[in-house]
C-alpha cells in the first residue's frame, strides 16, 4: 500500500459512514480499501484500517486527531474532496478544514461539494484551488 489516494471530508459520521459504504459496494472487484473515521467510537480500530486505505472518509476533528498522531499518511493523495462545504461551514469546521489543507500535497485534484455557495466557501476555493471550475445544476433565476 502506498497510504491513502483519496481523502473524503464529510461533516457528519453518518454521511461519512454512507460515502464509506457506497465505495465498498462499488469497490468491490477492485483492490482498493475505504475506511470510515469519525469520532465518537475507539480510535485503534481505525488507526489499523488506516495503515492498509487507499481511500478515507473522515469527519474533520477525528482527521485532525489521526494527523496530529501521525497515524493517517496522507504525503500520495491525489484527491481530496469536500462534501456539503456549506454545512461544514455552518457547523464551524472550516479552521479545521484550513488546517488539514496545510497536510495535503499541493499537486492534487480538489472537488468541493455544496448546495448553496456563502462568501467564506468562495474565499476557501479562491484559497486553495488553483484554475477551478465552477458547475452549477439546477440553478434558478
């Protein structure tokens, strides 16, 4: 295993544990292992799974607490996804958010998820992506 490839950030362990569970349904006929980290359950049953993810889904604090024990290698991602960005912001996350990009390699793709788009989640994609694109569905007038 070359550590983790794929780092999801959800604002919820349950959305979190239903991002997890659809990438081992549509995982399933290939070699890549997904783990669900979040807090509120025993960190060493995650701290195994992580050492053999290629693809993690993670809650921003629980993240935090794995990348401050050294325990999530995150040097090979290649992409790094943000789901429901707005309710991450609502919720107070982006410090946290701000501070997990600082442990990420600058060479990967990053995709930002979000039903509605506040000032500070522009200010972030200004931040941190370089070129984005910007796809708008269902927009109304």
């Amino acid at each position: 295993n070359s550590g983790i490839r794929a780092l999801v950030i959800a604002p919820t362990r349950e959305l979190a544990e239903q991002i997890h569970n659809a990438f081992e349904t549509l995982g399933q006929k290939t070699r890549l292992r997904s783990v669900a980290v979040y807090g509120g359950v025993g960190i060493n049953p995650q701290i195994q799974k992580l050492r053999r993810a290629d693809i993690v889904v993670a809650c921003p604090g629980r993240l935090l607490d794995h990348i401050g024990r050294r325990t999530a290698d995150l040097r090979n991602l290649e992409v790094l996804v943000l789901d429901e960005a707005d309710h991450m912001f609502d919720m107070g996350f982006f410090p946290d958010i701000r501070r997990i990009f600082l442990s990420v390699p600058q060479s990967r793709q990053t995709l930002l998820f979000f039903a509605t788009m506040p000032a500070a989640i522009r200010r972030l994609a200004n931040d941190v992506l370089r070129d984005p694109i910007t796809v708008e569905i269902g927009t109304s007038v």
